[in-house]
C-alpha cells in the first residue's frame, strides 16, 4: 500500500472516490499547535476510525495492524513544525 501525501490549507479539503460509492470527503477544520482538526463525510457503510482504534478491532477480530504508519511517515515528519 502506498501513501499520498498532501497539504490542504484551513477550509480546504480533499475527495476519495471508491466506485460504486458515493465519494468520501476529508476537510482541515482547524489547526491547533500540532494538533489538525479534520472532518470526514463518508457513507453510512464506511467505518471511519481513528487508526489505533481500527488497530484494536482488527486485533480482536484475528487480522494484523494495518498499515506501518511509521514507514510511511517518517520522511515526512519534522519535529519543528
């Protein structure tokens, strides 16, 4: 699995499309130190978790951890921001 990294400004957001559905939505509500507010609008059928929520259900359900968000994040993380 890859990662497609983007910058959105505040107000801003981005569309993903899965076909047959309706399209998934990901806006920047806010920004707060290092924190980021996002909204997600996705269909009713779509499970939106937190990803070390989603860790735990897929543990508990027998399946392993979902992506290595350490791989994928640590080039683009930078302590200073």
């Amino acid at each position: 699995m890859g990662m497609l990294l983007l910058k959105r400004k505040i107000g801003k957001s981005i569309e993903i499309q899965v076909d047959g559905m309706e399209p998934m939505i990901v806006s920047v509500l806010g920004i707060e130190g290092k924190e980021v507010c996002l909204g997600i609008a996705a269909p009713r059928e779509v499970a939106v978790h937190r990803s070390e929520i989603a860790d735990k259900i897929r543990l508990k359900e027998g399946g392993g951890l979902g992506i290595d968000r350490e791989k994928h994040s640590k080039n683009w993380r930078n302590d200073d921001r």
